[in-house]
C-alpha cells in the first residue's frame, strides 16, 4: 500500500459529525489522547438539529442553544400544547464548543475502519486502543425510513402558521393535499434563530422513503393553505436516511460504532443528535475503566426499548393518515413521563411498554387497533409508487 503508520494513540474517531465530534472533545477533556479523522473536519454541518432542551447533557454551554420553543404545539384531530421546552441547536455555537485543540485532526478519507486501525485513502494507518465509528448512516434501499423536504422562510412571511417562541413538532392537519388512499406525512415547523423558520413535510416508517417531489408538492400545499406563497427561491434541505439502524452487539472484533451508526438514531422519530451525546461520556467512561462501552451503552432493558420503539416504526410505516393521527391522538393524552420514554428516555422499558399498550388501547375506532399491531395490513405501502398515485383535489 505504500502507507506509514502512525504512533498509536487511545482513542481514534471516524466522522466529526455533531456526535463525533463530541466523543473526540469528552475523550480529550478527559485525559484520551485522541486521533480524529474527517474528510472535510473544518466544515459546518448541513442538516438542522433540535431536541428537547432536557436532552442535553449537563457540560454543553447555553451558546449551543440557537432558539427555544417554551411549549410546542401539535395538531392532531386537536391542538395539543406540549409542555417541555424544545430547542434547535445553533451550529456554530455547537461546534465551538466541542474544541479539539488538544487532539490531532486528520483531514482524510478512510478506507478501511477496524477495531484498532484506521486506513486512510492516501495509505496511511492510524493505530488506536479503540476505534469508533461516527460516519452515520449506511445506504438505505428499501429499509424503512425517515424523508423530509425543509423549505426556508423568513420569519415574517411564515408568522401566520409558526409566530414568535412557537414550534410545530406534528401537524396532521389536512391540509398537504394528500388523499386517503396515499401513504401519510406530517409538517414539522419552527423558527432558527436566525430570522427563519424551516417548514419541512416528513414522513416516517415507509421502506425506502417518500420521494422529495412528493414531500415538497406537500409542503407548498400546506404554505398556500394558510396564503404563504414563495418565491421559489427559498434555500431547501433533504433528508432520507434508515431509521433502523441496530444497536451493535457485544464483543464484536471491528471499530465501535456510535451515533447514528451505533443504533442511536431513534426508529420512531429519526433523532439522534442529543441521544448521541448524552451517551459520549457513558462511552468514554468505560474506556478509562477497562470496560467494553458497547456492554455500558447498551445494557439490556436499553436493548428492549429499542426492540420496543421498532415495534412502534412498523406500527407508523402501514397506518393510513386517519389511523395516524388517531394513534397520534391517544400517544398525547399519556402522561408526561409515558411521553417521554417513547420519545427520549435510553432505557425506561416499563414506562415505554404501558404506553405503547396503552396507545393501541385508546386508538378508534377499534379495528384500526389490528393495523397498528401488524394482525392486518401489514405490508400497506410496500409497492406503492408514487408516480401512480391518484390525483388529488390539490393537484388538479
């Protein structure tokens, strides 16, 4: 190959994405001697990041932070308001403060990622007690998914649907032009920070996602629905990517996967970002005692709630929007912590369990409740093409 290798270091991490990033400063700050390899390590990351403000870990600084939603809102058959603090993360504030001035940033592409080595395209190896994978997600074919299409609108222009300290997390309101015997989506708004607010039609659970042609044809009927008309020229953004992505088993001789990559990318509502970095220190502390990390991020009952949450992404990728948004209806009217242990908490199996029962208990009308659990219906969606869908009132 023609390479040279590199002096072996503690830590090694590949992807300096937010979660990356993050593993390689908490290794640092904590005494780590670290290697941290990127392709581009100086670029701002593209896509949107939000969470709930609880999320966070408790060393991330408030600058982090870009906008908070006191109470967001979500519309199902009603309007529910959520009280639990929400944020979208300000990029900039998040990368400054996961400095890396004491490890060593390789600017290269690797080409071979092991439990202990790190090949990069130029021939060079890094050597590492331990290696982790960061680099996201692997392709997604026809696994099941989340899509969503982002339009960016100033903040005065979108005022008559997301205002001032709002958020829509869910709205089923239909007002997407999408009829019944077409595959569901909900919107998703709230403001940057900036002077904007991203409107981003999503759909989640369908084998190998929704097209961006359909998701935008949605976003801009739902806009004209409430008389915001674009430009045309509004910047965009895309995502498509698997959401289930399994934890790693134990004892697995290559690099530690983490992230996204790791299993920590949430099968029912496609986030990451904030799980992922409240578990760096869980990882990191297992490395300065000896342990293997995998075995202390993903102890048992964490297994179960992601074997659980599964469950529910299967439920979400065969429910027509009727269904959806009576699911949807009956999840809301839980009880805070029951909320939570579906959306946020890593490892609260028993709440997790009574909710889900009790969501398909309280779905209506009755027989919907079979396709929530798979009895009927199972594969609704699994050939659907959307260049054959029927037209809709809004389309005409």
């Amino acid at each position: 190959m023609g390479g040279s290798a590199v002096r072996e270091v503690d830590v090694c991490v590949v992807g300096l994405g937010p979660t990356g990033r993050a593993l390689a400063h908490r290794a640092m700050r904590a005494g780590l001697s670290v290697t941290a390899i990127d392709p581009r390590p100086d670029r701002l990351w593209p896509p949107t990041f939000s969470c709930w403000v609880d999320e966070l870990p408790d060393w991330l600084p408030p600058g982090a932070i870009a906008t908070t939603i006191p109470a967001p809102t979500v519309w199902t058959t009603t309007e529910h308001r959520i009280d639990r603090p929400y944020c979208v993360l300000s990029k900039p504030g998040l990368r400054e403060a996961l400095p890396l001035d004491d490890a060593a940033v390789v600017a290269g592409r690797a080409s071979r990622v092991d439990a202990h080595e790190v090949e990069l395209a130029d021939g060079t190896v890094h050597i590492a007690a331990t290696v982790f994978d960061t680099r996201g997600l692997p392709a997604l074919g026809r696994r099941r998914a989340a899509s969503a299409h982002g339009v960016f609108v100033d903040a005065e222009t979108a005022a008559p649907m997301v205002g001032a300290g709002e958020g829509l997390l869910l709205d089923w309101r239909p007002e997407n032009g999408a009829g019944p015997d077409e595959p569901p989506s909900f919107l998703y708004a709230v403001p940057l920070g900036d002077g904007t607010v991203i409107f981003e039609e999503t759909s989640l659970g369908l084998r190998g996602g929704m097209p961006q042609r359909e998701l935008r044809r949605r976003t801009l009927n739902r806009l004209a629905a409430h008389g915001i008309r674009l430009t045309g020229a509004e910047p965009s953004e895309a995502a498509h990517y698997p959401l289930d992505q399994p934890p790693p088993r134990k004892g697995e001789a290559r690099a530690l996967p983490f992230g996204s990559r790791g299993g920590m990318m949430h099968p029912c509502t496609g986030y990451s970002v904030a799980g992922s970095l409240a578990l760096v220190d869980t990882a990191v502390t297992a490395l300065q005692r000896g342990r293997d990390p995998i075995a202390a991020l993903w102890p048992r009952r964490a297994r179960l709630v992601y074997w659980m949450r599964t469950r529910g992404l299967y439920g979400l990728g065969r429910l027509t929007t009727e269904q959806s948004i009576a699911m949807f209806d009956a999840f809301f009217s839980a009880s805070p912590r029951g909320r939570r242990a579906l959306l946020s908490a890593h490892d609260d199996y028993t709440a997790l369990g009574a909710v889900l029962f009790n969501t398909v208990a309280h779905t209506w009308p009755f027989h919907w409740r079979y396709d929530l659990v798979g009895w009927t219906n199972r594969n609704r969606w699994l050939d659907y093409g959307f260049d054959q869908a029927p037209v809709s009132a809004a389309r005409r």
